[in-house]
C-alpha cells in the first residue's frame, strides 16, 4: 500500500465515525459539550472582556500565510479569503459533503483540508476556528445540529493532523450568519458552507468570543425544502 493510500483510508474511517443519520431522521447528536471547546461555560461578562485583535499585529502574519494558503488549496473548490484580521477557508456543502451522508466529507476534499492542517499544524503561533453553517430550511434544531457535525467532521482533519486543542476550536452556527437571502435555491447553496478561520494563536479566544452569540438572522424561512 501506497503512503498516500495509507493516510486516506484511517483518515476516511475516522471521517465515517464524524457523519450520523440524514436529517430528515429523529436522532440527533447533542452539541451541548466537546473537549476540544474550553470556552463554552464562559459568562457573557467574561466574553465581553475578551481583547479584540490588533489590525496590525495581524496584517504581516496575514501577508505572509496567504499566498501559502492559495497554494495548499490550488486546484481545489474550496475559496479562500483575507476578512479583516483572519484568513478564511470556505468549502461549500454542495461540493464538500455526501449528500447522502450530509455530515461526511467527499474524498476530493481530503487532500486540500489535508495540505491546510499540514501547513497550520507546523507553525505553533497559529490558530483556527472551524464554524458550521446551514441554510433556514427546516427547523432550527436540526440545522445547528448538522452544522455541528460538519464541522467537526473538518476538524477531525486538523486533529489528525497533529493541532492541539489550545489551537483548535469549532462551533456549529445553524443558520444564524447566512451570507446570502435563503429565498433562492442560490442563496441557500452559498449560506450551507464550513468556514475555516485562521487567525494567530493568541488572538483565538478573542475570535471565538465573537461568534459566541450571532445575530440571529431575519432571513426567509422556505417551506418544503430539504433540510440541508
């Protein structure tokens, strides 16, 4: 067996133990508590004291790691994007996930997230945020459920990867930050995605802190949709 053959196939098993039953089934894994997310039980007041990140103590490191981020994800359809202090790797649902198997990963996505946590893992100073995002189809429970999943199913990567669980952290948003109206078939695509957030290790908690309580969104919930 091949090195490569032997990476995926562990990699793969572990990915399969991350995906559950479709949503349309009634068991649902519970999101309350995972030990790679320390900072659940914070108060809002111990959020809120949280410093934010300083633009310029990020903007060389950004510099540096964007054009090496680009070259791990070449060929790729996952994107890649400077947000304000963080780098953010975005892969869409549609072309990420089994859609018979809506919280396991597709084998074309194992090499790109692969060559990431590779590249992240090296460089202690670095952290990453892993968010779940789902469209407003269906009940909410269910979307902050999948979400979750996926996102942990992206996480498994970077954990057998080698990043400790001080550098990794990871939520599941449901459908609370769409990033286009859920009133077409379009916009519902783009809002289902799993975002990667890339930031330097000590400014990790003061990210996390501010996706602790989103906005919740206004968006049109659509009625006779597949809950994705």
């Amino acid at each position: 067996m091949s090195i490569k053959a032997s990476f995926y196939l562990p990699l793969a098993l572990v990915l399969a133990g991350c995906a559950h039953t479709s949503p349309s089934s009634s068991e649902h894994v519970s999101t309350a508590k995972h030990w790679w997310w320390p900072f659940g039980n914070e108060t809002p007041n111990q959020q809120a004291a949280v410093a934010k990140p300083d633009p310029k103590v990020t903007r060389a490191w950004m510099d540096e790691y964007e054009p090496r981020l680009r070259e791990a994800l070449k060929d790729s359809k996952l994107e890649l994007e400077r947000r304000d202090d963080l780098l953010v790797v975005t892969a869409p649902v549609d072309s990420s996930f089994n859609p018979d198997r809506p919280s396991m990963l597709l084998p074309v996505t194992l090499g790109p997230f692969s060559r990431v946590a590779k590249l992240l893992e090296k460089d202690p100073k670095t952290g990453v945020l892993i968010l779940g995002h789902a469209d407003s189809s269906g009940q909410d429970k269910l979307n902050r459920d999948l979400s979750q999943q996926r996102a942990q199913a992206v996480a498994a990567i970077f954990r057998l990867s080698g990043l400790q669980r001080d550098r990794l952290q990871l939520k599941g948003l449901g459908s609370d930050m769409p990033r286009a109206a859920n009133d077409s078939k379009e916009g519902r695509s783009l809002n289902r995605r799993v975002e990667i957030l890339v930031t330097p290790q000590e400014t990790l908690v003061a990210v996390l802190a501010g996706y602790t309580h989103p906005l919740k969104s206004t968006a049109v919930v659509v009625a006779d949709q597949p809950k994705r």
